[in-house]
C-alpha cells in the first residue's frame, strides 16, 4: 500500500491517504460449491464486481460466509465452479490471485512472540515490497508497533489485520466481518481506508451477518436454506 | 532473488520467534541431554566392550539424534495451524520458499544440537574419533536430511488429526535409509576406515529428500 508520508497520520481520527492498485479490473465468481463432509455450505453461488466498485454478502451465521471468502482468496479450494479475476484484460492464475488480494477475516492471525511491526516487516518481506510501508500504517491505525501481538487487544488485533491486508496495495480487499470488536475511531479509520481504496479503482467483497451500511449496488444474500444465491 | 529473500524470511522468523518462546529448543535439548545422561549412566565408558564399541555406540547417538528431533521438529508446522498463521504464510509466500525456510531452520537447529551432544556423549561414552573430518560429514548430511525428512512430514502431519501418532508412523520408514547411512559414516569416523561410496549415497539420499520436498511441499501446503 502507499500512504503519502505528507498530509495527515495523526493516528485514526484523521485516517491515512490511500491509494489502491490502479488498473481496469473485473472479479467473478459462478456456481461456486462446498461441502464439509455432507453439510454442503455454498451451493452453485455466483457474484461479480467491477473497479471502483463493491460486493456485500449478507447471510446469517452459518450461511457460509466466510468460506466464500476464504475460497476467493485462495485459501480453500471450492468442489465445484469458477473464480476469474481479470486485470487490464489478463487473467490471473490461483498463486497471482492469493498474492493480489487483501484479505481481514476472524481466522487470520499473527505470530504472538513478534511485535505488530515485526510482523508486518516479515509479511513485507515475504511480499518483496521494495519499501517497508509497515511501521507508518501501523502508526496511522494507532496500532503500537512494538507491542506483541500476543498482546494487542481484539481491537488492535483488527486494526493489524486491516495494517496486513493493504500492505501491498491490493486490487481486492477480501473482507469478512471487517469491522468486529473496532471502536468508533478504528471503525471510521478502517472505513475511510475502504472508501478511498474504491476510489482508487479497487475492488471489495464484504461479507458481515450484520448490515454495516455500506452503499453498494451489489448485494449478495446467502441463505442456508436456499441455494443458487448470486448478484 | 526474490525466492531466496523470502526463505531468509521465513528462516529469521522462525529463529526469531523460537528464541522467544524456546518450544522447540528446551524440547530438543532436555530429551537429548536426558537420554545421552541415561545411556551413560547405564553404560559409561566401560558398559560396551572394546570389540562392539565401534559398531554400537554411533547407533546410540543416531538413536538419540533421531528421537529429539521427533519431539521438536514436529512443532514447525503445528504451530503454524494451530496459531492460525498458515494463512497469511499461504498468501504471501511462494510454497517452495516457506519449505525451504523451515528446513533450513531445522537443519540449524540440528547442527547447533549435534554441536552440544556429540562433544558430551564422546566424552560420556570414552569413545575416541580416527577422522574428525568424516564425523563431521556424517553430522552435517545427517542433519541435512532428517532435517528435511522431518519438515516435510510435519507439513503433511499438521494439516491431519491425531498428529503426536502420525510423525514417528510417516517420518520413521523415511528415516531409516538415512540413518543406516549416517550410523555407516560415523562408524567410519571412528574406525578410521570407510567401505566407498557411503557419503556420497548419504549426499544422494538427502538431495533426493530435497527434490521431492520442493516438489511435494506445494501440494501439500496449498489447499
């Protein structure tokens, strides 16, 4: 991610500028399926957003949410149906997607012996930014980057999550309950942070039991009780 | 380059993070101080006799070699699962570099072990060395490999239930070439003399682990 080092980083009431990957891009999912063991979650879903542009998914718990989410960023693999992500006219293959998306989830976590800075200096690493962007987004989401993560509060954790996820600058943020256990001031920092990654020309799925009252024209229900949602 | 800066990071990492919490090095280190205190107790200088020393006492020190490293190793990737860290490894490192990373860790912290526990069990054991230089050999290929051996079953053992059974059941049929090999090198290194072609069958066996771990790992590690 590249945040202006000019310009406001007084921590999160006034949030920091963002500047989403740039580029002409389209995400689609269709007939998406899955099944733990015969409890069959998804159910030939189907969504699709745009630059600029967002996706919600509402669904009560349970109503696989955030597999769908995890099986857009790669992380599980769905039985059956189709993810395509295509970038100025080129489709990325499963490894680009995985390293282009954003990804804030409840099951995402980070190495408790090492600081929030550490860590995000390892992710970095691993990512190959060639500048370390970590210690200034962890500051502008008043995350103390040299406090252990084992002990951030859940709200800190949040903070870090979303620190970890617009590291490189992602064309799609992949986020799954993204506001939880955020206060006021990280919630409107965190929602800046999406608006203006929108702005920029990315894209956002959003998936939350919750009607977070985000304005979007794509909207996605899931239900465990009917199958073949789509937006 | 890329590659290689990301196994750096997954080795400084993982060193980083276990001098930390020191899991696996207080595990690795009691059991091997422990069974090496045991053995020598039990046998000491004059408990083998002269004629078998040179035959039995380097099977003891793989003995002890191997059962350490089944008690620490395991934890690499276990504890990447069960601390919920596997994802955000998953998505941002290239599977091939996050394997290389580990064994690289793990064949470190077998040759940092090997360094504290062969002086002592020399020592222990009264057991004198003809060529230092082949012993050497046998510890490094020897860490080489169960190093590797172990990192890759751990991988495969952290994505199943019932995983304290699992390691020893996967890892110990891989391990027995390796360890018949190394056992044949140290006993060269004590005796002085070497049937030809030991090392370099260890070097094979280990480049082989290394070829199919880097092939393997991504099949494993992906979902």
């Amino acid at each position: 991610m590249i945040l202006p080092r000019e310009g406001n980083c007084s921590r999160t009431s006034q949030p920091a500028r963002y500047t989403a990957a740039v580029s002409t891009s389209s995400f689609r999912f269709d007939q998406l399926t899955y099944s733990y063991g015969p409890r069959r979650v998804l159910d030939r879903v189907a969504g699709t957003t745009e630059s600029g542009e967002m996706l919600l998914i509402e669904g009560s718990n349970g109503s696989g949410k955030s597999t769908l989410i995890r099986c857009l960023a790669g992380l599980q693999r769905p039985q059956a149906g189709s993810i395509q992500w295509i970038d100025q006219g080129r489709e990325l293959d499963d490894v680009a997607r995985r390293r282009g998306v954003g990804w804030v989830g409840p099951d995402l976590s980070f190495y408790e012996a090492l600081s929030a800075a550490e860590n995000l200096d390892f992710f970095a690493r691993l990512r190959g930014l060639a500048e370390d962007p970590a210690v200034e987004i962890l500051e502008r989401l008043g995350v103390p980057p040299q406090r252990l993560v084992g002990a951030l509060s859940s709200g800190m954790l949040q903070r870090l999550r979303w620190s970890f996820a617009l590291q490189h600058r992602p064309g799609m943020l992949l986020l799954d309950e993204p506001f939880q256990n955020l206060d006021s001031a990280g919630e409107d920092a965190t929602r800046a942070l999406l608006r203006q990654h929108l702005e920029a020309g990315g894209m956002a799925i959003v998936a939350s039991p919750i009607d977070l009252g985000l304005a979007s024209g794509r909207r996605l229900v899931l239900d465990p009780t009917r199958s073949g949602g789509g937006a | 380059m890329w590659w290689f800066r990301q196994v750096r990071a997954v080795f400084v990492k993982d060193w980083r993070t276990e001098l930390r919490t020191r899991h696996a090095l207080h595990t690795i280190a009691l059991f091997a101080v422990s069974t090496l205190l045991t053995v020598s107790l039990a046998l000491g200088p004059a408990g083998v006799s002269a004629e078998t020393r040179t035959s039995t006492l380097p099977v003891i020190l793989w003995i002890i070699l191997l059962f350490a490293a089944a008690a620490g190793l395991p934890r690499c990737f276990v504890a990447e699962e069960e601390g919920h860290t596997a994802a955000a490894l998953r998505l941002t490192a290239a599977p091939s570099a996050v394997f290389a990373g580990k064994c690289a860790f793990a064949v470190a912290l077998l040759v940092g072990l090997e360094l504290l526990l062969t002086p002592l069990f020399l020592a222990l054991m009264g057991l004198e060395i003809a060529d230092a230089a082949m012993l050497v050999t046998a510890l490094v290929l020897g860490a080489l490999g169960l190093g590797t051996a172990s990192v890759l079953v751990a991988a495969m053992v952290a994505q199943a239930r019932g995983r304290g059974a699992l390691f020893p059941v996967l890892s110990f049929p891989l391990l027995i070439p390796l360890l018949l090999l190394a056992v044949e090198l140290t006993r060269g290194a004590v005796a002085g003399s070497l049937p030809p072609g030991v090392a370099e069958q260890l070097l094979l066996y280990d480049a082989s682990l290394i070829v199919a771990g880097l092939m393997l790992f991504p099949v494993i590690w992906n979902p």
